[in-house]
C-alpha cells in the first residue's frame, strides 16, 4: 500500500493549539501512520457518514479517505469526555 497525502481542515489547527506539546507529539504520529495504513484494526467508522474515528490517548481523530487520489483529509481532532474508560484497548497509533 502507497503513502497517502495528508490534508487538513482549517479547523485542525485551532483544535490543536490549546493541546499539551506531549499529546501534539502523539497526534502528529498518529497522523503519520494513517498515511501508511488509512484503515487500522481500532478505526470506527462513524454511523452515516463516509468518516473513520480512531483513538489516540485522550484525543479523537475524525478523518476521511479519498482513495481514488490517495488523499486522507484530517476533518477534527477533539479531547474525549471520558478518558481513561477504554485505557485496555489496543490502539494502532
């Protein structure tokens, strides 16, 4: 499988801007692996939308994938309400 090409909504930047350096540092690993493989075991793909959701630490990152273009588009990265309820799942990032 080829590298897909990362894309961002503007918004990202905002969601990001408050966030601790240390979990930045884990979100833009995240970001790196998905343009690896777009579609880990742990994604969710959200009900009635052409979106995926994965998991990382506290955050949640909400993506699509166009891959007729092999393009990954970064929608929103927010901070999950309850951490620490899933900490035994595997996560891919």
């Amino acid at each position: 499988m080829g590298k897909y090409k990362l894309v961002f909504e503007e918004s990202v930047a905002k969601d990001l801007r408050d966030s601790p350096k240390r979990d930045v540092a884990l979100i833009l690993n995240c970001f790196d692996a998905l343009s690896e493989d777009p579609r880990p075991p742990d994604r969710e793909r959200l009900s009635g939308q052409e979106r995926y959701r994965v998991r990382r630490g506290a955050y949640r990152i909400i993506y699509e994938i166009e891959d007729g273009v092999p393009m990954i588009v970064v929608v929103k990265v927010e901070r999950g309400r309850d951490v620490g309820l899933n900490s035994d799942r595997t996560q891919y990032c």
